[in-house]
C-alpha cells in the first residue's frame, strides 16, 4: 500500500516518521538526564521527590528550548557531591558546569571527555584528588578551566595544549608537580594563567612568549629554577606578573622592560643576581615592583623616577650599593618605599621630603651616614619609619622618636637624644661657637621676620581662594544662605560656610588622637581618610592632605579644588561636604561618614555578597549615572569628575552609592581647550587621554563603564577589556561573565535590568568618544520602561550587547 503512494506522500510519511522518531529521542533524551541527575546524588531527595516534575526548573540548572540541560551551577556546601557519580555521557549539550565551595570530592574522571560542547568548566574550591586526566585536553571548546583550590597531584598533562580557545586557565593552590608543559603556548588567545602554589619544578618555559594576548601571569609559590626566558618580554599585553617564592636563578632580562603595560611585577623570594635593569623606567605604568630577597648587586637605577605610577617599591634584602637615587623623589604616588638590608650609602636625599603620598618608609640596616633630614620629622603622615643599623648621627627629636619608638633608631652610633633611650647629646655634638662680633639676638630675629612671610603667604592664598569659591556659591544660590550659621566654642564645623580652623582644628585633634593611624581608614592620592566621632556624637569622616599647607604650598591645589567644586554640588548620590579646615599645621574636608566603605572594597568582601545582590548592584550603577548626569549637564560651567572608580564611590549602610574624590574634578569652559595632564586610575582612564591629553565629558562616560562592568563582574574586567577588541569576543556569554558568586537572576524586572546595564556598560566603552552616549541619555536609557528582553539571559552574548542589539542607548546630545 506504501509503495502505491505519490512520491509526495512518500517524503511527507518519512518526514512525519523522522520528527516522530526526533521527538520521541529527545524526550528519552531529557529523561536519561533527569535519571543522571537523581542518580548523581547531587541534588536533595527533597528537591526531586516529584519524578515528574520539570528538572529545568531545579537549583542550578538551565535547559535549551528542548528540554535538554546545557548549564549546571552548584555552590553551597550542606550537600556534599561525589565527582564520579556524574555520568557525564548522559549530558551531550552541557556547556557550563561551576560546581565550588567545598561540595565536591573524588578524582576527575577520564569520561570527562564526553561534554564535547562543554566551555565553561568551573570545580574551584573542593576537595577533588588525584591528576588531571590527559583526556581533558578533548574539551576543544572551554573557554574557562578553573581546577583551583583542590587537592590535585601529578603534572600537568601536556594535552593541555590542545585547549586552542581557552582563555582562562588555573590549576592554583593545589599539589601538582612536574615541569610546566612547553604546549602552554600554544595558547593563542588564553589572557590569564595562574599556577601559583603548587609544586611545580623546571624552568619557565619560553613559549610562554607566544601569549601575546596573555594579561595575567602568577607562577609564585612553586620550585621552578632556571632563568627567566627573555621571550616573555613579547607578551606585551601582561598586566599582572607575580614569579616570587622560586629558585629562579640568573639575571633580570633587559627584555622585560619592553612590558610596557606591566601594573603589577614581582620577583621576589628567588635567586636572581646581577643588576636592575637600567631601563626599568620604561615600565611608567607600574604600581607595584617588588625585587625583595634576591642577591641583586650595583645601584638602584636613576631611570625609576621614571614609573610615575608605582606605589610601592620593595628592593630589601639584596646587595645592593650606592646612593638612593633622587630621582625617587618623582614618585609621587609612592606610599611604601623599602629598601632595608642592603649595602646603601651617602646620605638620605631631601628628595624623599618631596613624596606626598609616603607612608612607609624603612631604609635601615644599610650604610647610610649624616643627620636624619629635618622633613622626616614633618612628615606628619608617615605611619611607619625605620631608620635603624646605618651610620647615622646628630641630635634627634625626642617627639620624633616617640611618634615611631626607639626601635626604628638603634644602631646608629651617632645619633643622641635627651631622655629617649639614645646617648645623651654632649657639648661636642653642638655646632661651633660663634664669632665675638656675631649678634645672635639680630641673626635670630631676622630668621624669624624672614619665616613669618613664607609661612603666612601661602596660607593666606589658601583661605582667599576658599572664600572665593564659598562666596560665588552663595551668591548664585541665596537659598542656602539662611544655613550659614557661626562657629560655637565647642566647633560646629557642620556648615559650609565654616572655616574657623583654630576651633575645627582642637576638635578633630582630640577626635582622632592627633590623626592616630588607628582612626585612619584608607589613603589616596593627596590625602588620608580618617574616621572622626565629635563631641556631638556625629561620626564624620575626614580627609587630611597629606603635606602641610605652611611646608609646601603646591600640595593644597587638590585641597581648593575640592572645596570649589564640592561647594557648588547637591546631589542625593554625590558625597556631602560638611566643611573644612585650614589651619597651619595642617587641612582637611569633613565629609558624611560612609558607612560601607569603598565600592572596590565592598566588591571583593566575600561576606558581602549576598547583600550585593542584582538589584542593589543595579541601583548603585543607577545613582552613580545619575551623579555623573547632574554633573556634565545640570551644572553651568559643567563638571568633568577626572577620576571615576571603585575606589572613588562610597556605599552607606543602606547600599546606596555617593560619587567621592573630586580633588581632581574640572570645570570645563566652552572657550577652552581643556586640555591637561592625565589624571585618573590605571584601568579607568579612557584611552583617547593617553594621545590628546583633552578632558572631555566622555572621558568620565569610559570611566563609567569600567565601573558598571565591574559592578556586575565583582571584579575589574581588565581581562574582558582586552578581549572585546579581539574576535574571541564573539565566543563570551553574558553569564560568564556576570559575578559567579551570585546565581543568575530569575526574576524577570531584574534580569532586564542586567541586561540593559552590560548593554550601557560595553556602550560606554566605544573605542571612538563621539560614538559613547551621553551621561544625559544614560540616565534617561536605565530610568525608562524597558523592552521585554527577547533571548534568555543564558543566550545572550557579549558580541550581541558590544552591538547594541538588545537596548538602543545612542547619543542624544554632544
């Protein structure tokens, strides 16, 4: 009867035959999953009591249209999993799998194998043990490896080379031993590779120079000797490169100094010898070198006055000799400088007095001779001062001593002081007797008519300036004037108009014991933030500049400015300035106490995460936009922040986000040319600034989207920033990107919001300014209705929002 059927009918009877067949396979399909996933133990009886119900909807797991499971992600620790109950043959579709927080144990299994469209492989954390089977090198399509955190023994397989798409990789913290596989660099587009703390032997290898996209580079912790190969210096995208706790032997490659974009370089704890690099000044995007414990001989070289950058230098423990650089006194961004147990001579260069931003100093067990320079006993901001086992002499202030303990001076034959601990001073330590015609009384009193107008100038210029700026707000808003209220006996500094120093002044001092370091809650460029409870009860926090007004008076500069632009803002998610100080010994603001802190601090407290859920972490982008809104396009002349970042928002008790640090905000003129030195944070800035030197409004609007992007990654995307120029931009999801530590959101509204906030965020990022769209429209764009968002979240892709497919949020306006 078959056969007598039109040819039509034919194909129409197959057709309906195949999809019956089709359908039919793929609910056996979906079945055979559920089953695996009952017999995995994996998920509670409680759960799955129901054999029916729909396992797409269970904890952690996201299906395909078709029923099929093809993302699993478990992380809470009160069911604890066996690895080898997964029957991975039975999920042909998985393509993420992140199952951490101590929940998993046993080996990984050979069969692994069998998630042939697996990406994303994610089993940090556990308790997993035996090798990593050589087998995994058939995952061709992981993007992500991330094994950390176990207990892992054996080498690491050389199939790990086959991995052609990866991108990150880390074996970190587990026991793994053997040489590194030369096959690593075959490893074409893998951006971060973390080894670290482990027992790893061998030399480096060099075709670890072929990662030329590679950013993140941690070897530390293992036993790898040999050199370091100067191929290394062709990866010229390496932003962090951590190889201390090694044997690593031989000289510092002058290859190095080509890692032009290198933030982070430390080689410590080895055995390195030989000499620094003369061209470690190259590396002007450095923020923290560290050399310590090595047998580095010669002089610290001139050329790093040249990393403006850096914040902290770490040589101690060396061989090496000659003077301390002056040079070092252009680091002005230098808050750690340590030198200790070397072969240092000549005297402490007055250089170092020039640092605003020092914080630790220690420079002992060298060969150093002199007096202690007069500035260190200024540097009032200095929390930690080690001068001891050198050559030095003269007479010591007995409350420069006590501020730091006697410690930080012993050794020194030559130094004296009164009651202190130290000899006594003796009449042949004072200078020579003055000549019979010598008027003392005259000389000492012309000293002091000399000082009185050094010190008195600057001062002055400070306080016009403040007034100024307080004088042309109350005249453009006389609103305010009916707040402007006088300084009481007891100091009420809580007005904008105050500034009564002698009385704020004895306040403060007696709220924060003279500025203890105790009270001191975080340091930035040109001044310290101290939390402060007055007599009144009210919590304040104040930043302190770092240099007195009388010692140096071009440190004040960021201090006006701050009051200036601070004076004309009120904004519900800006900062609130309650007043300030100006007094001779030193300045500071007094702002509103934040609760929480930092955003950047908040971001990496792992104990906070739970509270930073998707909805507050959309809230906080949405009041920093706002912010930034009011300042480029409600304010006349309009004001450009400089130097938005994580570090620069603060978070009050109930998760609300105020924009901080305005001391290098601008004002831009419409007759100027704005243009200016780079100002800002490394990872932040925008990078048209590095050619042009411009500020512009869309310099803020780059910044922004670094921030949104580490809001919702819960770290800075230094890796996706240097991926999204590239084409293997095209193969990231959005879920992995988003913070692992959260689970992706569920409910609809909020899921909209994340998607429209990655959208704004890779806009705001446009390599070309003009084409960035506004703070205006940003913050029209995250306030509208929204549109439904047509593909699931767990489809979605970078490239896709890099395109804007999802939100339009084009430009409005210039």
């Amino acid at each position: 009867m078959v056969s007598s059927l039109p040819s039509t009918s034919k194909m129409l009877f197959v057709w309906a035959t195949f999809s019956i067949l089709v359908a039919v396979s793929e609910l056996s399909r979906t079945k055979l999953e559920r089953e695996a996933l009952l017999q995995s133990g994996w998920w509670s009886n409680t759960t799955t009591a129901n054999l029916t119900s729909d396992h797409c909807k269970w904890k952690g797991i996201i299906c395909n249209k078709a029923g099929s499971i093809i993302w699993i992600t478990l992380h809470n620790n009160e069911t604890k999993r066996e690895l080898h109950r997964f029957n991975f043959s039975c999920f042909p579709n998985l393509e993420h799998l992140n199952v951490w927080s101590d929940t998993l144990s046993g080996n990984i299994p050979p069969t692994i194998t069998a998630l042939s469209k697996l990406n994303y492989l994610h089993l940090s954390g556990n308790n997993l043990t035996g090798i990593i089977p050589k087998e995994i090198g058939s995952l061709r399509n992981l993007v992500t490896l991330d094994l950390s955190v176990n207990n892992l023994v054996g080498p690491i397989p050389s199939t790990i080379g086959h991995l052609r798409s990866l991108i990150y990789l880390s074996l970190e913290f587990n026991n793994l031993n053997g040489l590194l596989p030369q096959e690593i660099g075959n490893l074409k587009d893998l951006s971060s590779l973390s080894l670290r703390n482990n027992k790893l032997d061998g030399p480096i290898p060099s075709t670890l120079g072929h990662l030329t996209k590679l950013s993140i580079l941690f070897l530390d912790s293992n036993q790898l000797n040999g050199s370091i190969p100067p191929e290394i210096g062709t990866a010229n995208t390496l932003y962090f490169m951590e190889l201390s706790s090694n044997k690593i032997q031989g000289t510092i490659p002058h290859e190095l100094t080509q890692l032009t974009q290198l933030f982070f370089l430390n080689l410590s704890s080895n055995l390195l010898f030989g000499q620094i690099p003369t061209a470690i000044g190259r590396l002007y995007n450095l923020d923290h070198l560290e050399l310590s414990y090595n047998k580095l001989s010669g002089p610290i070289p001139t050329g790093i006055g040249n990393c403006s950058n850096l914040e902290k230098l770490i040589l101690s423990n060396n061989s090496l000799s000659g003077n301390i650089p002056v040079e070092i006194g252009k680091l002005q961004n230098l808050n750690l400088l340590d030198l200790r147990h070397n072969f240092i001579n000549g005297t402490i260069p007055s250089q170092l007095g020039e640092m605003p931003s020092l914080t630790y100093l220690d420079i002992s067990r060298n060969n150093l001779s002199g007096n202690i320079p007069n500035f260190l006993s200024g540097m009032s901001w200095m929390s930690f001062i080690n001068l001891s086992y050198n050559h030095l002499e003269g007479e010591v202030d007995r409350y420069f001593i006590n501020r730091y303990s006697l410690e930080a001076f012993i050794g020194n034959k030559g130094l004296c002081c009164e009651f202190c601990g130290l000899p006594h001073c003796t009449v042949t330590t004072l200078p020579a007797t003055p000549p019979p015609n010598f008027n003392y009384k005259k000389k000492h009193r012309k000293t002091h008519i000399l000082f009185v107008p050094v010190l008195t100038v600057p001062l002055l210029f400070a306080i016009i300036i403040a007034i100024l700026c307080l004088f042309k707000r109350m005249k453009r808003d006389t609103k305010f004037n009916s707040t402007t209220t006088t300084t009481t006996k007891s100091g009420d500094v809580f007005s904008i108009w105050n500034f009564d120093g002698r009385i704020a002044y004895e306040d403060i001092i007696e709220a924060t014991e003279d500025f203890d370091i105790k009270y001191c809650i975080g340091t930035g460029g040109y001044g310290s933030v101290y939390k402060a409870q007055l007599p009144s009860g009210k919590v304040v926090a104040l930043k302190k500049l770092h240099r007195s007004e009388s010692e140096e008076p071009t440190f004040n500069k960021s201090f006006q400015n701050e009051i200036c632009v601070l004076s004309k803002l009120r904004h519900r998610n800006i900062v609130t300035l309650y007043g300030f100080c100006i007094h001779k010994k030193c300045m500071f603001l007094i702002y509103k106490y934040m609760e929480r802190g930092s955003l950047f601090c908040a971001l990496r407290n792992n104990g906070e995460t739970s509270e930073l859920n998707w909805t507050n972490r959309v809230n906080i982008i949405k009041g920093v936009a706002h912010a930034l809104s009011y300042m480029h396009h409600n304010c006349t002349p309009s004001i450009v922040h400089r130097d938005i970042s994580s570090n620069n928002i603060l978070l009050n008790s109930e998760l609300e986000a105020f924009v901080a640090d305005f001391g290098t905000a601008r004002l831009l003129n419409d007759d100027s040319s704005n243009r200016t030195i780079v100002a800002g944070t490394y990872g932040y800035i925008a990078p048209e600034l590095a050619y042009t030197m411009v500020v512009t409004k869309k310099c803020d609007v780059y910044s922004f989207g670094v921030v949104v992007l580490e809001v919702l990654m819960g770290r800075h995307p230094q890796e996706l920033l240097s991926s999204l120029s590239s084409s293997t931009d095209q193969n990231i999801m959005l879920i992995d990107v988003l913070d692992q530590r959260l689970l992706l959101p569920v409910d609809h509204t909020v899921v909209q919001d994340v998607v429209l906030a990655s959208s704004i965020a890779l806009a705001c990022l446009h390599s070309e300014p003009r084409a960035r769209p506004t703070m205006k429209r940003v913050s029209q764009v995250i306030d509208a209705r929204r549109k439904i968002v047509p593909t699931p979240i767990h489809e979605i892709t970078v490239a896709q929002l890099q395109k804007q497919e999802m939100f339009c949020v084009d430009d409005c306006d210039n």
